[in-house]
C-alpha cells in the first residue's frame, strides 16, 4: 500500500487551484468578478477620503484565446487615496494582503478580490500587471509585477519613479486576462447601473471592447460619513479571538482589559460583569487558564447588560442619497424609502435601508423587480437563495393594495461590519432571523406608504372617470331638459363642470 504524501501549499497556490469559489467560475463570470473587485476597491479608496469618487473602467480588445473566448486589457483608473510605495507590490502580489481586516464596514471582505483578478489574469494569459499609484505627494510609483503563486509573494519586473507635478492622487491598475465579453455584457452594463444607484455621489465611466461608452453621472456631491474602526463587541467574541486579545494586551487586571478591547463596556459595566461571571477583577489576563478563558468566552455571551454596538462603525447611505440613487437611475413616478435603526446579529451591528419605486421607468417584468445590495455593492447572481428575495414573496403584498404585475421596483440595502454571505463570491445573503426580521420591518413601514399612495392614485382615477362622465352625458341632459321643457335657452352647466373639475384638480 502506497504512503501518503503530505504537504503544504500556500494561499495563492489554493486560490490557483480553486479559483470557482472566489467568482472566477467562467470566462464571462471572470471578467465580471475582475471589474466588480477592482471598482469596489476604487470606490472604498475614494470614500475612505470622502472625496466624491471618479472611476475610469476601459475593456480592451487583445485577441482570440480560444472559439468562445478573448484576451483583453482591464484598466481600472480612480481618484482615491493611493497606495503607499512600500506596500503597492504585495497589495496586489500576495493574497489574503490587504486593508480591508479592520472591524469597520468596508465593501471588500476578504482582501482577495484584487488580487484574485491579477492571478486569475497572470494564469490565463501569463501576462504581468501594471500599478501606478500616488498619494498625492511629490512622486508617482510605477510597478510591473506578476506572482509567484507557489511562495504568495510578488514578483518585480520593473519599477518607475516619476515626478507627480500636477499632484495627482489614486491608483491606476492595468492587465491582462480571458474571457468571454458578449455574455457578460448584460451583467457588466446592469453592475454599473447598480453601482451608480446605491452610489449617486459617483462618477462612473466604462469604455466596452467596441468603444461603446457608458457614462454614470453623480447626482450629488454629498456624501455618507466614512465609518469608523471598532473594537470587537462581547457577543461577537470566541475563544480563539479571546487568546489574540490576552496574548497582546498591556493591561494587568480584568476591569481594564474588558473596558480597553470590548465595544461599549465601561466601569460599571465590566463590574456587573466581573461579578456575573465569579472572575476576581485583580485577576491578571495573561495569568487565566484555558479553563477560565473558555469560562469567560461563555459569561460573555450569557450576560445581558452589555449595551449594544453603535453605529459609528457602519456607513449607511442614509433617506436622502438612496432616495436620489433611485430617482437617478429608474426614474420612478413615486419613490419611498425608509431606514431601520441599527439592529444586531452574533454582536455585529447591521443597518436595512429600503426603498419601492412605482411606475416611470420601472420595467414592468410580471414579477418585482428586486434590486439587492451590501455594503453598496450590487448583488446580481443568485436572487432566489437571498435573505431578501424571500421575505418579499413571503410578504401578503394584496393588503397593500400591491400585486407582482405592477411595475414596482424594490431596493433592500445591508450594511454591516459582517454582511451574512453563504459564499466567498458575495453574491446572496444568509437568512439569519434577525436579517430577516428587520428587512421584514422595513418592508411593512414602506408598504404602508406605497398603500397610501396606490389608494390616492386609485381615488384620483375614480374622480377623473367621473368627471369624463359629467363631460361627456351633461351637456346632453341639459339639451332634453330644454327640449322637454319647451325652452329655447340651454342651461348654464359651465358652472358646474367648472366645480366638478376643481373638484378633480385638487384631487390629483
């Protein structure tokens, strides 16, 4: 019998091997996944500054790589905050590197995407990347680069330093890779559209294969307040982060360590605690057994007095901006939105914002449309496993006077320090009972006001169908009258239309 082998293979070599469960599943999939991350990442370089963000996104035309798909260029330009010279080459040589493992809401997870793309173009074409980045001092760094995928580390073919006279500022990316454009262009061209909704403060420009330009105005300047880094909330801790915690913490006795790494814990709250759990607050830290560290993660979550997380960590788009997003981009003949107050799951904070659209340019499918977002990024794939595609055909939609076959748009955004993804690829959301709660909530506060309006629009038809009438038959009765009087002189029914009419007027 043959002896196993082992071995140990490094973060690039598994991403190279498994390239499906990051989105890189197709070649169409491929080149949505590769402009999805890149322009996620200049958007979140952007707000980190709240700087209204500008993002260039051209599609290159290289060649045939094979019958059904082509080589192109990707170059993705912004005007975000910019990289430091000493970390460009591993923030898109090295995977799982990145900014983006803070406790705050950022649109990136993983600190994969950006670096999945370049693999994923370095794999199937074998051609290196271009990064040219500023912070906006008084040099422009230029790198050349590729990976080696075995070791997880960049690989330096060239390096420029120029002179940056106009003090420009962002990050310019530009590769190689394959795929199939034609199929994803409907995905593509629908991301964007998402994009420029959920971020009306943006402008976004793409330029496809054949020259066609897409351009996405911003409809204001103001934006969300960037969101602020957090500490890790008790609810939301397990043994293992407990042991990170301890390992690093300078503090010698329990009060001080919980007050100084727990979200929202002060004096009075770690005493409570302290006493709850039957820990001696003179204890040191670093002195607890793994008994009484396991202990403490469980009186963590037992205790019922520690405050909620607030919401300085998120940064939700607020009534106003996903109001103009939607007005931007679907044009509706009425719009109400409704945001939640910040709720929790597992001790991460999350915020439902909720907007329905009626009529305009709401197509009108048959079905509600159902426009999905987290952390503003658009979700496209795999509607009906998500949390909110769920609740919305769950919902009795007749008590408020609402029906699948009007041309109603729905818009459910999430924001969270951890948005509930099933998978890496971040396309649909898991149906946790609190999520589903409060997008249930939502639904129920901005049905109410759709109700409202469709029984006003409803009443105001009903008025212009009576007054059609009176128009149309009056004159008539009052020609019988006369008649059936033996009268020469017709009545005057000005009169009364005029009333019927004002009557109409202020109605509608």
């Amino acid at each position: 019998m043959a002896q196993a082998t082992f071995e140990e293979i490094s973060a690039s070599d598994f991403f190279y091997r498994n390239r499906d469960i990051a989105g890189f599943t197709n070649p169409s999939r491929a080149i949505f996944a590769a402009i999805r991350e890149l322009v996620e990442n200049s958007l979140d370089a952007a707000e980190s500054l709240k700087i209204p963000p500008d993002v260039y996104v051209r599609l290159s035309f290289e060649g045939e790589a094979s019958k059904d798909t082509q080589i192109y260029t990707l170059r993705v330009e912004d005007n975000g905050s910019g990289i430091q010279p000493k970390h460009i080459p591993s923030a898109f040589g090295q995977v799982l590197f990145g900014s983006k493992y803070k406790l705050k809401q950022m649109r990136g997870t993983f600190g994969l995407g950006g670096k999945m793309a370049v693999l994923y173009g370095q794999i199937m074409t074998h051609k290196p990347a271009y990064i040219t980045s500023s912070t906006g001092a008084a040099k422009i760094y230029s790198f050349k680069l590729m990976i080696d995928i075995q070791r997880n580390r960049p690989i330096i073919l060239d390096r420029k330093v120029l002179i940056n006279k106009e003090q420009w500022r962002g990050t310019i990316v530009e590769f190689s890779l394959e795929g199939d454009y034609l199929r994803a262009m409907p995905k593509i061209i629908e991301y964007f559209k998402q994009t420029a909704l959920v971020n009306p403060y943006a402008n976004l420009t793409f330029v496809d294969p054949k020259g066609r330009l897409y351009k996405f105005t911003r409809a204001t300047t103001h934006m969300p307040e960037p969101p602020k880094e957090t500490l890790p909330h008790p609810y939301g801790v397990d043994v293992e982060l407990l042991q990170r915690l301890i390992q690093v913490t300078p503090y010698k006795t329990m009060p001080e360590f919980l007050k100084h790494h727990f979200h929202r814990v002060g004096d009075i709250t770690a005493q409570k605690f302290l006493d709850f759990s039957g820990l001696s607050p003179s204890k040191n830290p670093k002195k607890l057994s793994h008994e009484e560290v396991v202990k403490l993660m469980q009186m963590l979550k037992r205790f019922k007095e520690f405050l909620p997380p607030d919401a300085s960590c998120l940064s939700p788009l607020g009534e106003e901006l996903l109001k103009a997003g939607i007005v931007k981009e679907l044009k509706p003949e009425y719009v109400v939105v409704h945001q939640r107050k910040p709720a929790t799951y597992a001790g991460h904070p999350f915020i439902i914002e909720l907007g329905i659209a009626y009529g305009g340019e709401v197509p009108k499918k048959g079905s509600f449309v159902i426009y999905r977002f987290a952390n503003k990024i658009p979700l496209l794939y795999d509607e009906a496993s998500d949390v909110s595609f769920k609740v919305i055909n769950a919902m009795n939609w007749r008590r408020y006077k609402a029906s699948p076959d009007m041309p109603i748009a729905i818009v459910v955004h999430i924001c969270s320090t951890k948005v509930p993804y099933k998978t890496v690829g971040k396309e649909f959301i898991a149906d946790r009972p609190e999520v589903k709660r409060e997008v249930a909530n939502a639904l129920r506060e901005a049905g109410r006001q759709l109700q409202h309006f469709l029984s006003r629009r409803e009443h105001v038809d009903k008025e212009r169908k009576r007054l059609s009438i009176f128009s149309k038959y009056l004159p008539k009765i009052a020609q019988f009258s006369t008649t059936l009087a033996g009268k020469e002189k017709l009545p005057d029914i000005e009169r009364l239309l005029k009333s019927v009419q004002k009557y109409g007027a202020e109605e509608d």
